[in-house]
C-alpha cells in the first residue's frame, strides 16, 4: 500500500505573525509596548523632519529657528557651500558636472562591458582628464581655480576616487612582493606594510601634507592636494594588500601548478589565474576597505582641505545659521549614505555574479 | 633550438637526485623513455613517483643529475622550461581546473596565450578535444558543476589542446569515485592507442596490463624494476615488487 505524505501547509501572514508575536500573554504585551514604543519614535521623528519643518527660505533664519520642526531652509540656502566648498560661486556649475564625471566613470567601470583593459583605460583616462580641466580650467576659456580652492561633494570623490586608483594596484604590488620567494623582498614589503598599517591615517596625511616638502627638493613637491592623495593611497594599499594576500591565500596550490604546466609565463599566470581567484576570495573584504575609505576622506580637513564634512561645517558657519547644524549634518549623512549603500549593493552583485562558478 | 626533432629520446634521465632538506627523495634514478612510448609507474605511497614525474616538466626542481627532454636539457634556463612546458601536457589527481572559467575556457586559454594561437582556432581545437574526450555537450559549464570523471576528462582535454608531444599523469583516477574511473581510463587507453608518448603514475594494473610498454616500480626513492608488463605483472625477480602486487591485486 503506498502512502501519501501531504507537507503540512505553510502558515498564512497573519498566522504567521500571531506565531511569532503573540503566542503567550506575555508575549503579546511586550510586542504591544515595543509596537507603541517604535511608532512613538517614527512619529516624532517624522514629525521633525516633515510635519514641523520649515522647507523655504522666504522667512529667514529667524522664522525657520522658531519653528517646531526641522529647518530645512539652510540646505536650500546653503547647499553650493556643502557641494561645492569654497569653489568660485560663478564656475560651481563645473565643480558639479566634475562629480557627474567621477559618478559616471565610477558607474561605467563598475560595469561587466568595461573590463577589457582598453575600455577601462578609456573610460578612466577620458573622465580624469575631464574631471582636471573642469575643476582647474586656465584652459579652454575656463577660469583657472587652483586646487586650494577646491572643496566639498567633489573634493571627496575626488579624494576617495583616486585614492583608490593608485593604492589598488600598489596593493596587488605589495601582495605579490609580500609572497616572493626571495627572503629579503618578502620581508622588506612585509616590514612597510606593518610599518604603515601601525601609524594612524592622520599622522600619514599630516607627514605628507606638512613634513615632505622640507625633505624634497622644490620641483618634486607638487600641490599640496596630490601629497595627501598619495598619503592615503598608500595608507588603503598596505590594508587592502593584506586582503588581497589573503584571499591568494585561499587558491590552492594546484592552480598555479596547473597554469605551469601548460606553459604559462608569471604573469599569465598572476593576471589570469591567480588574480582572478584571490579577488573573488577577496572581495567582501575589499568592498568593507572601499566603504572604509570613502569614509575616511573626511579626515584630510587636518591638513586644510575642505571636504563635504568640513564645508558642511562652514555651511551653518558662525552667522545665521549655527542653530541649524543638526540639519546640516543629517543632509550630509544623507549623501555618504547613497554613495556608500550603493558602493554595498554593488558589491552584493559582484557576488552574486562571480559565486557562478563556485563548486 | 629545435624542440621537434624527431631523432632521439622523448626523456632521458640520468643520475637524477631530489632533496627534500635533508630527505633524500630520489636517489640516482636513471630512466630513458622512447617516443611513442607507454611508460605505467607504480609504487607504495612516498616512494618518489609523483615527485619523478614532476621532475619532467620541472614542477619540482631536481638536485643533481640531467633531465633532457625533446632534446631540451632542463636548467635553469627559463626558456628551456618555458619550451618544454609547452610541448609536456600534465594530468593531475585533484583536476586543477580553473573555476573561475568555463570548461571551454579552460581548454583555450593556454593555446591562446602560450601558443598564441588565434581565439577561433583555439576554439576549434577545443571542441574537438572535448568531443575526443565525449563531453563536447558540458562545454559552456563551470567546473564545479561537473562530476568528478567529467572534470578529469575536460583535464585531459585542456592537457590535449596544447598538442603536447608527452603526457605526464600524475594518479589521474585516485581521487574518482570507483564508477568513474573506467570513464577517465578509457580515454587514456584511446590516446594511447594514437601513439602518444605516455608516463602515467597509477596504481591502475589494469590499465598497466592493457597499455603499458613498461611497468616501473619505485620504492624509497628508487627504482627497483623495470619490464614489460606480461613479465612484470607474471614473474617479478622482486620480492617488494610481489609484495606491494599482492597488495594491489588481490582486492
């Protein structure tokens, strides 16, 4: 006799809620009071940001002070000092398509047409030529703007961008001299990683912005701006080359015995086998130093560069507007949230899209 | 230098000795393997035969002792390496197959790279190796997603694709679940049958039987006997050999 076996059905939504959340008295009481508790805060908050706030500017600052809510008002009042920072108010609209450039480059790159080594370069050599004749001009009837100048939402990306450009591919170097056969190679880039890794970022950004020109000679200086660059790309490059060392680590051994037995030379068999893999293992990691460089960016307002934090800092200033920090702050926020909620979901469809092959 | 002469030996080696640090782990081995020739060697587990087939496309670095392949003497010489890798294919026990590309990719890549040969040749040849060894359908798959006999014939194939004149096999069906290595072993048996120069360490008797010119049997870093296989497997002087034989063949 055969017997059928029936899956009990799956529990309804409401079922399934009553399961979770109400299944004993007590139970149901502290979901009730956590309930009240989270519509309380969401109503309040709400209320802040939506109900009682002040959007226009037509009052003033005094109008907007008095109000309940926030005072939305000294971001349309303010917002080119938070994009833009001290740049000349009259060429702002270039600081703006720069960082359309630096989206639009890093948008491009990140997508799987562009990864051919041709079309990376394009894109890259295109937007960053781009991005130097916007923002400085003295060109093309631009009026020039010296890097000095420079400041917020496109100083950041422009920090943060090449920051990553150059201390990627320093931090695949480091990696591969870290695992060279040759003893004193892998321990000299082991001992300057270690080194870099066990000063803070701040005093790395400090020596080069500061300390270096007294060392140099005058030529070989450059702004002030490309010091602290190649400060924090080396700072990103010692962590990012102990992950992706890590994730080399993570390939097995037969993988590159395998690309030397077909006749591979070193760097086919780097570049197209070993790379390729330890990347993949890599990339959570990697993403979380991306996320933690971007971030990060805000601290070269210590060497006197004003970033979107600290022209945000100016934005409410020490007139008008110093009431109305807090909102200043949370528009800020904002704006690291959507480049770094992005920068996280991309990487969630890295891989998604490398785990393909996975065994 | 031209590694395609056809005159001479396809390996020869003479006196070769390998260190481990202070582990001696071929001692003075001395073997000649002609073109075309079907070469089966065997031995208990530490016995030195992965490490001497190794030795041949210079996958370990040999202490002492010459090594000429196609007429090529493996130095130092990079170029001489790079040379005779090209022209020894090499089957391993765990596949080493690239996971990160399709089982095609896998079988183009070195062709187009090393051989520098053109992507729609090389895709060519890859078919056809892949149909040779009765898996052309698996083609646009990764190799996670095949099973493990399948993976070892795409192995082959990859192997193949390079025209090589010799075929190393380092255990090719030790890490195969039973029901798959009669797969693995037929498509040996095929190439062998075509002429292909073949040193194959397996502890396969059977195979050893059907194809093999000359059995070897390693012990300690040493070979302790050589002969044909009707002679080998039927009267062996050995008493190691009969020994490590019985162990192999009465299960």
């Amino acid at each position: 006799m055969e017997m059928i076996v029936v899956a009990p059905p799956a529990p309804g939504r409401i079922e399934d809620l009553r399961r979770r959340f109400f299944a004993t008295p007590l139970q149901s009481l502290l979901s009730l009071i956590s309930l009240a508790i989270m519509v309380f805060i969401a109503w309040k908050l709400l209320n802040w940001a939506i109900f009682s706030a002040v959007f226009t500017t037509s009052g003033g600052p005094e109008a907007c002070q008095a109000a309940a809510g926030a005072c939305w008002s000294v971001i349309a009042a303010r917002w080119r000092i938070i994009l833009f920072g001290l740049y000349p108010f009259e060429e702002q609209w270039r600081s703006a398509l720069a960082c359309v450039t630096v989206v639009v480059m890093t948008t491009l790159s990140c997508m799987p047409a562009f990864w051919t080594g041709r079309r990376i370069a394009l894109v890259w050599g295109t937007g960053a030529a781009l991005y130097y004749v916007l923002m400085k001009g003295g060109v093309l009837g631009l009026l020039y703007v010296g890097e000095e100048a420079w400041g917020g939402l496109a100083l950041t990306l422009f920090i943060f961008v090449t920051t990553c450009l150059i201390g990627f591919p320093l931090a695949i170097c480091l990696a591969l001299l870290r695992r060279s056969e040759l003893p004193w190679i892998s321990r000299t880039t082991g001992l300057i990683i270690d080194a870099v890794r066990s000063l803070p970022l701040i005093s790395i950004l400090f020596t080069f912005a500061v300390v270096l020109p007294f060392a140099l000679p005058q030529w070989l200086q450059g702004d002030k701006l490309y010091r602290v660059i190649l400060g924090s790309a080396l700072f990103f490059s010692a962590y990012q080359a102990e992950i992706v060392r890590g994730g080399m680590q993570g390939v097995p051994k037969g993988q590159e015995e395998a690309a030397m037995a077909l006749g591979m030379s070193y760097w086919q068999r780097i570049g197209r086998i070993l790379l390729p893999q330890a990347m993949r293992n890599a990339l959570p990691a990697t993403i979380n130093q991306f996320v933690v460089a971007f971030k990060e960016t805000s601290l070269v307002v210590i060497v006197g560069f004003f970033e979107i934090l600290a022209s945000g800092n100016a934005a409410y200033g020490t007139g008008d507007w110093r009431f109305a920090y807090v909102e200043v702050y949370v528009f800020i926020a904002l704006i690291y949230f959507v480049f770094v909620f992005s920068l996280s979901r991309y990487g969630a469809f890295l891989e998604r899209r490398m785990s393909v092959g996975e065994r | 230098m031209n590694s395609t002469q056809s005159s001479g030996p396809a390996v020869r080696i003479e006196n070769l000795d390998k260190y481990y640090g202070s582990f001696h782990a071929l001692r003075k081995i001395n073997l000649s393997v002609k073109r075309g020739e079907r070469i089966v060697v065997c031995g208990p587990s530490g016995s030195g035969k992965s490490t001497m087939i190794r030795c041949i496309n210079r996958l370990e670095q040999h202490n002492g002792g010459r090594i000429t392949v196609l007429g090529t003497e493996l130095n130092d010489d990079v170029g001489n390496i790079d040379e005779i890798r090209r022209e020894v294919g090499m089957v391993f026990q765990h596949f080493n197959l690239f996971p990160h590309m399709t089982v095609l990719e896998n079988c183009m890549i070195a062709p187009m790279i090393v051989r520098k040969r053109p992507r729609a040749e090389a895709e060519a040849t890859a078919r056809r190796y892949l149909e040779k060894v009765r898996i052309p359908e698996q083609a646009m798959k990764f190799p996670g997603q095949l099973s493990g006999g399948q993976q070892q014939r795409v192995a082959i194939a990859r192997a193949l694709c390079m025209q090589p004149q010799i075929m190393l096999f380092d255990e090719p069906t030790s890490a195969l679940d039973p029901e798959m290595i009669a797969e693995v072993l037929d498509v040996m048996v095929t190439l062998a049958a075509e002429g292909m120069t073949m040193i194959c360490v397996t502890h396969e008797m059977g195979f050893a039987r059907r194809v093999a010119d000359r059995v070897i049997f390693m012990e300690g870093g040493e070979i302790v006997e050589e002969a044909p296989p009707e002679e080998f497997f039927a009267v062996s002087r050995n008493e190691r050999t009969r020994q490590f034989l019985s162990q192999v063949l009465d299960h």
